[in-house]
C-alpha cells in the first residue's frame, strides 16, 4: 500500500466537486485527531485561502484542521506536517 498518493487538479470548485470526504487545513481549524488521518488532506497556498473558496468548504460541510503552532507554514512544509502526523497516530 501506498502511504501518501497525491493528484493535481485544474481548480478548488473541480477538486470540491470530484471529492467528497476531506478535510482543509487553513488558519483557525481544529486541531487534527486520529479519526482525521485517513481523510484526504486539503493544503492550500501560504497566505491562507480566500472568502469565495472558503464558501465551498462551507457548501461541502468540510472540516477545517490546523497545527498548534504559532508559525505560519510553507506549503510544502504543511505537507510535511501533514504526513507525518498521518505516519504517527
């Protein structure tokens, strides 16, 4: 079995439309539990996501994850982040 499988998708409206149970990690969300780790991870750009994408997670009744941290992460970091925590429960 794969650990981590990672797919691309063209826009947030097209990956929102073609999945249906993830999770987002942006600023202000719970902190990840061991029923989250087998979730699809959503991580978006590093300023945060906008109001107009916040509005589909909010259609979607997606749950909103982040780290207790006080650092703002890179991206490519919060991915890291983000299997490791799945790796560790």
């Amino acid at each position: 079995d794969d650990l981590i499988k990672m797919r691309v998708f063209k826009s947030l409206r097209e990956f929102a439309e073609e999945v249906d149970d993830f999770c987002v990690f942006d600023f202000g969300g719970e902190i990840p539990d061991k029923d989250d780790r087998n979730k699809i991870f959503l991580i978006g750009p590093e300023g945060g996501f906008c109001e107009e994408e916040r509005e589909i997670f909010r259609e979607k009744s997606t749950k909103i994850l982040s780290f207790k941290t006080q650092n703002i992460l890179k991206s490519e970091t919060a991915v890291l982040a983000a299997a490791t925590f799945c790796i560790l429960q």
